[in-house]
C-alpha cells in the first residue's frame, strides 16, 4: 500500500523515487464483536483512571459465528451513504457502539477551507490564512520544497556534522525539542546531499524495523525525512536495529534524516551519529525572510532590532509572514517571545479567590461563548472544585464570597486576562468572552497545570465529561478540544489518561467519543503533537474494545486522515479486513480528502489493491468485507453538498477514472450486492451533470475504464441493466447513460 507518495501531477510518469511502496498487512479477517454502548459511570465514586495502554498490538477478540450475507433490492442505493451516517438497513459496516461522526468532519471541513482561520488550536505560531489541511507525508513538490528551501538559514555547527554524517553513512538522526527547526533542517540536509530533487517525507510511524525491512522502496538518489519519530521500546538491539537501517539505505544508494525529541538511542547507537540539533540565528532568519518579501530597509532593520528573547522558529517565521503583509513590527512582538507570557504570569502571582481560578479555568475550555452560556458552565465547575478550596472560616469570609458570586458579570469585567469580544453576525453584534490575546490561552493552561493540585483537576474532569455528554453544539465540543490539545503540550498523560481513553470507550456517550476524536484532529495540526496524536489514534484502532476501535476509525477519517492518509488507510483496511468494520470511516476518509484537495488515490489504491489480491478468491470474510468497504466508498457523499464523491471525483481528478473503474467492476461481479451496485452506478452517472461541466466527455471516459476490466459477457449485461433502471429517466440522463454504455461495449478484449 502506497501511502506516503500521492499521484502525481496530469501528465507526469506514475513512476519514480518519489513512490515508496508499503505492503499491507493480510493477515486472517475476524467479524466484528457485537458489544452495547457503555453508559457513562457514576463519578461519585469514580475510582483513578488506569494508565493508558502501551501502543502495541491488543490480543484478538475471538471469531464468532459467520452471519449469512445481507443484501438490499436495488433502489436501496439511493439511501444516503454520507461518511458517519447512521448505515442504512442491511449496511455491512454497522456495528454497535459506532461513532456518528458525519457532523463532526463536516465542521472541520468548514474550519480547514476558512481563508482567514487560523485553525486547530488557535496559537500565534500558525500565520492566518495558511492551509492547515496540508498532508503531514509523501513527495514535496517543488513549491513546497522551495517555500522550506529559500529562505533557510543553516544552524552554525550541528548542520556540517549532519552533513558530514549523511554524506558518509547515508543516515543522521537530528535530536532536539520542538520549535527548533528540525524539520526545515531535515530537508535541508537531504536537499544538500541527495542527488536528485525529489524529496519525500516518511510517516512517523515508521518503526525501524519498517525501514529496514522493505516496507520503504528506497530509491537510488532520493532524500527521505522521517520527522518526529516516535519512540520506540528501549532495547538492547538498538545498535543493531539501527545499523540494518543504515545498511538498507546505503544499498538503495538513498538519505535519509530522521528527526526526533527523544535522545535515548544517542549514547548506545554508534552505527548511526545522533546530532545535537540547534536553531538557526534568528535573526538573519528574520532578515532573510523579510528581504525576500520586499520589506524596505528600515522595516527590516525595525524588526529585527525588536526580536523579542525566547522566539522559536516557526513563531520568527509566522512574524515575518504578518510584518510582511504590512503589520507593525511593534505590534506583532507584543504576540511572541517569553515576554509575551508576562501579563500571564503576573496574573498567576497574585493571590486569587476560588471563583477567579474557575473563571480562568472556564474560559480556557469554554473560549468564546457568550455571558449567560459563559456563567452557567463557570457555575457548575465552582461546584465541581470547591472541595479544593478552603471553606472560608470567618464571617466576612463569607459575605466577600457571596457577594463575588451574586454579581459574576462585574467580576469578569474586573479580571485583566478576560476581554470581550464583539462580533458581527448580519445586523446583530454578538458577544464572546475571549482571552486578550489567542495565545494567553496555552500560557493559562500551563500555569494552572503548575499551581492547581490533584483534587482541583480531578473537579475539571468531571465538569468537562458532564459538559460533553449532555450533547453540547459542535462550537463548545470543538472549544473543549481545543482546550484539551493545548493542556496536553505541559500534561499529555493527563489528557490521554483522564480524557482521551475513557471518552473514546464512551464513558461519556457517543457526544464524549466525537470530542475526543476533535482533540486528536486538533492536536495534529499542531506540528509538535501531530505524530503523538496519531499514535493514540494507532492505539485506538488496534483496541480490543470495539468502541474504541469505532473512536479511532472516526479520528483517521478527519483532519489526523488529512495530515497522514497513508498511516489512516493503513489502519481502516486493517480494520476492514480483520474486523468487518471501518468502511463508513474508509469512505469519510475519501469525502474529507476529496473535500480538501488532496489525493483520494491513497484509498482508492489501497482499495484496488485488495480487490486483485482477492481477484481468484470464491468467497469468505476478507472478500466480502473488502467489497463491502469498496461499495460504501463508491457510493460515499459529501457531508456539505451531498454530492456523490465518485461522480466529483471522475470530473475533478481523471487520473483516478480506471481506479474507480476496476473497483465498480469488483462489486457488480459479486452476486449478493449486485443490485445495490447496479443502483449506486446508476445514481454517479444521474449525478454527473450537476458537477461537471462536461458530463458527457466524463462518461465516455468512465465507460471505457469500466469496459476494459469486464468481461465481453458482463459488458452485455450491464448494458441490459442500466437500460432496465433509465427507462424512466429524463431524455437528458438518458442519452447520458447511453453515451457510457456505448463506452462500455466499445471496449475491445
């Protein structure tokens, strides 16, 4: 399975190094294990959280009885397949404890084509404007490697030993914490020593066995990345482990640069040099970037005499981006560096009353909400945390006390890191309570990890899980997310243990299992979460428990899906072909890709794939799950326009025509779904005109793709079929149809 290498470009060879090729996992399918939706417990004697499970394989759940196949008559297709949507009768996906995430994805759709969003966890490190969607892998084209290469500046040191490592042993590991340009660095180091121009970035989750074992087609001349890779077991064959890495890379005549924060193989690996990695001047990174944006002298020379202590990488950059676009170079510092974080430090030293840490802790979760919604969560978490505080004693105590709470809104109005925002909605201004700045948000979450104790944070689990399992809006799940993501940078085990893993196994609902789906879709579009949140989704899908499995289905068919779609079509087949489950996740995939502009021919390969390897295959669960999977993708819509993703697909991208083709072959030649088949390749056809200006030239493309994978005898029939279903339709859809079958028919042997 190909997942790190997307097609490329109309016109270009389908070959070349930029194509690393995986090989999926076939082991034996297993049906999936019927099991009810856990009820949210008791949390009045709610006992500790265990400790998240080690990110290895889950034993197996046992195989029950087979179930006899399913089928449906063939109008049934016209039931909307919409990604997440609640399956339709007989639908081979449905499983119990399945996550509805159709309107979770829908919104992030919306929030990740927003031209002026800044997205994900709202920090002032991501430039407003920028597409936050982008795919964390595969090949960099040109504009990409440009947009890293030009305006780098090389760290003094670290890079001519990296260099040096790279030139004389093929692989460098660059170790350093996030924020100091690893990346831009790794990219650099291949760009100077590779000899060819293509460069393409692996998938964290890449173990070194992966690497050396052929699951990576190294190519003769071709700079690899593998950014943030996580941190395997501690072993004694580390050395060893690395040296097969090495020898594998030197035999293909590749590079590769793997970056990562854990420096635990330095001191026992000696095959492969682990180099210190360290930021670049900042400054001439600032002035480099600016002077390649036309700043004029004095604007450059300002900015840079008012670089601000304590900046990363990515925040000089973001600074250059907005000074560029005409900011005031002022003005935008007050946003970065260690003195940006003053007015929040200085809040924290005072003394504050219990009902001031609520506010602070309320507004960190609840960001935006208006007075009255403000309030009453604020309420509910002074209640929840109250037994951290003491019980005020005297009688003065008291009265201040309730006399604070009687009036919430003149309090709020008194704190300096709450402000309100007003904003306009048509005629009406609508009022959010918002933190001066977006990025106070992070630094308060920090502060109250460091000052607040046990008993305070178990009160804000508590109060959380309340709030997102009585079925709140998408805007405060996502807040709550968002929330979560940034708590998880000084506090990730809490998050993961107190939060992630219970909500995903449904201790909240099915309203807590799509929350902690939003937090991973967050948490990877920050680049210092991103490999760690598809590691929990790793972990999810691997799950014994069928309900976390359904929760980490739902978070690869999102933005996680977007940022890393060959890791996510890795896990839904796996699930797909062991489990029976995971196709509606697999075609949401498809809708959000197709949504977002990437390459859909991630999945339909993969798809393609399993359909040959199981071409001489008479029956049986791996066969009858895979086409399954393969019926509900082609028959998949989109959540915004409920358009058919195939018939989109076909217009936009032809490159995937003969791909569709062979899978709608694969599923009309297998008996028991030939009639849904026959129906849903009825509605694409039907559904052409409305998307594509050349509906007819579409079709006669399908048609022959279609054609040139059936047999002469099946082409016939088809033909018989479809004329059957269109002998109702309109004059227009019918000569449509008659174009493709035409298509079809002249098709030669």
């Amino acid at each position: 399975m190909n997942e790190e290498a997307a097609d490329p470009p109309q016109g270009a060879s389908t070959a070349g190094p930029d194509r690393p090729v995986e090989r999926p996992d076939e082991r034996a399918g297993e049906q999936p294990v019927p099991s009810e939706q856990k009820k949210p417990p008791d949390r009045s004697e709610r006992p500790e959280q265990p400790k998240p499970p080690e990110r290895s394989e889950q034993p197996e759940q046992p195989k029950p009885p087979e179930e006899p196949e399913r089928t449906k008559p063939p109008d049934a297709a016209d039931v909307s397949a919409a990604p997440g949507a609640p399956a339709a009768p007989g639908e081979d996906d449905a499983s119990p404890g399945e996550v509805h995430y159709n309107n979770v994805n829908q919104y992030f759709y919306g929030e990740l084509t927003a031209a002026a969003g800044t997205f994900g966890i709202g920090t002032a490190s991501a430039a407003p404007g920028r597409a936050a969607r982008r795919r964390a892998v595969g090949r960099l084209d040109a504009q990409e490697a440009d947009a890293i290469l030009a305006p780098y500046v090389r760290p003094p040191g670290c890079f001519a030993a990296a260099v040096d490592a790279l030139e004389t042993d093929g692989v460098v590991v660059l170790v350093a914490p996030h924020g100091s340009g690893k990346r831009s660095g790794a990219v650099a180091l291949v760009a100077e020593v590779a000899e060819r121009t293509g460069y393409v970035v692996l998938s964290p989750g890449r173990s070194l066995d992966d690497l050396a074992g052929g699951k990576v087609a190294f190519e003769k001349g071709v700079g690899y990345v593998l950014i943030d890779r996580m941190n395997e077991t501690s072993s004694q064959t580390a050395d060893f482990d690395w040296r097969r890495v090495r020898d594998t890379v030197r035999e293909h005549g590749a590079h590769l640069v793997v970056t990562t924060v854990h420096g635990d193989d330095a001191a026992r690996v000696e095959s492969v040099r682990h180099v210190t990695w360290r930021p670049p001047d900042l400054a001439a990174a600032l002035r480099l970037r600016l002077v390649r944006a036309g700043c004029t002298g004095d604007v450059v020379d300002t900015a840079v005499a008012g670089l601000p202590d304590g900046c990363r990488i990515g925040e000089v950059a973001a600074a250059a981006e907005r000074i560029a676009a005409g900011a005031e170079p002022d003005v935008v510092w007050r946003e970065y560096g260690s003195r940006a974080a003053q007015p929040v430090r200085d809040w924290f030293a005072e003394p504050r009353t219990p009902q001031e840490w609520a506010e602070i802790t309320t507004l960190a979760f609840v960001y935006g909400a208006d007075y009255r919604g403000f309030e009453t969560c604020q309420e509910r978490l002074e209640r929840r945390v109250e037994g951290a505080f003491a019980t005020p004693r005297t009688e003065e105590e008291r009265a201040a006390a309730a006399a604070r709470a009687a009036d919430r809104r003149l309090a709020l109005t008194e704190n300096t890191l709450v402000t309100v925002d007003r904003r306009k909605h048509g005629a009406l201004t609508r009022t959010a309570l918002v933190f001066p700045f977006p990025q106070y948000r992070q630094w308060v979450l920090e502060e109250l990890w460091n000052r607040r104790s046990t008993p305070y944070w178990n009160g804000v689990r508590d109060w959380l899980t309340d709030l997102v399992a009585e079925q709140p809006g998408l805007d405060l799940q996502l807040s709550v997310a968002q929330g979560l993501a940034l708590l998880a940078l000084p506090a990730f085990d809490e998050v993961v243990g107190n939060y992630l893993y219970p909500w995903a196994a449904g201790e909240a609902g099915r309203a807590g299992q799509s929350t902690a789906t939003l937090v991973l879709q967050c948490m990877c579009l920050d680049e210092s979460l991103a490999a760690t949140a598809l590691g929990v989704a790793r972990d999810w899908s691997r799950s014994a428990d069928p309900v976390l499995r359904s929760s980490g289905a739902a978070a690869f068919s999102g933005a996680l899906g977007v940022r890393f779609p060959s890791d996510a079509v890795t896990m839904l087949l796996r699930l797909v072909l062991r489990r029976g489950e995971g196709a509606l996740a697999l075609a949401g995939l498809v809708a959000v890709l197709a949504e977002c502009g990437e390459d859909t021919g991630a999945v339909f390969r993969a798809l393609a794939q399993q359909v040959r390897a199981q071409r001489d295959t008479l029956t049986g669960p791996h066969k009858r799950n895979t086409l399954g999977a393969v019926l509900t993708v082609l028959r998949a819509r989109d959540t915004r326009t409920g358009r058919l993703v195939c018939a989109v697909l076909l217009d936009r991208d032809p490159r995937q025509t003969d791909r569709i083709g062979r899978l709608w072959a694969a599923v009309l030649d297998h008996r028991p779904r030939r009639g849904v088949a026959l129906a849903g390749l009825y509605a694409t056809l039907r559904e052409l005109p409305p998307v594509s200006e050349r509906p007819a030239e579409v079709a006669e493309r399908f048609g022959g793709a279609l054609g040139r994978v059936l047999p002469e005898e099946e082409r016939t029939r088809l033909c018989e079929e479809l004329r059957h279903l269109t002998a109702s339709a309109d004059a227009a859809v019918a000569a449509l149809i008659d174009t493709f079958l035409t298509a079809v028919l002249s098709t030669e042997d």
